[in-house]
C-alpha cells in the first residue's frame, strides 16, 4: 500500500500542526495532551486506512481526539 502525494502531503501537514501545539505542550494538562496525541494518531490512522483521503484522515483525528480526551478524564 503506498500514499498519494495528497496522502502524505495530509501526514506531512498533521504532524506539522502536532509539532507546532508542543510548543505549550508543558503548560498543558493531562487530559489535553491525551487529546492532542489521540488527534495525531487517529489522523495518521485515519489516512493509512483511506489511502491518504482527508475524509479519513479528519475524521480519524476527531475520533482519536475524543477517546484521547476520554482517556485522560479518568486519570
């Protein structure tokens, strides 16, 4: 399975905008970077999945988004 170029220019560009957020990222709860973290991997995810589609790649991120806040609620 390979990426498109719009594929990997998505991957390229969420892992830009992660970066850039861990610039407070020691200023942040924990639930907060849960959240930041599960966005990043759901969107990676959700672009390996749909073969670099940005239907896939948003909402793998909203959907990991959610769960990282989830997760980090309970801690």
């Amino acid at each position: 399975m390979t990426l498109t170029t719009f594929g990997k220019l998505s991957v390229a560009v969420l892992l830009a905008t992660a970066m850039a957020g861990c610039s407070s990222w020691d200023n942040m709860s924990y639930r907060q970077k849960s959240t930041v973290t599960g966005a990043g991997l759901g969107g990676v995810a959700g672009a390996v999945i749909s073969g670099g589609g940005i239907l896939g790649t948003v909402g793998g991120a909203a959907i990991g988004g959610i769960i990282g806040d989830q997760i980090g609620k309970n801690r």
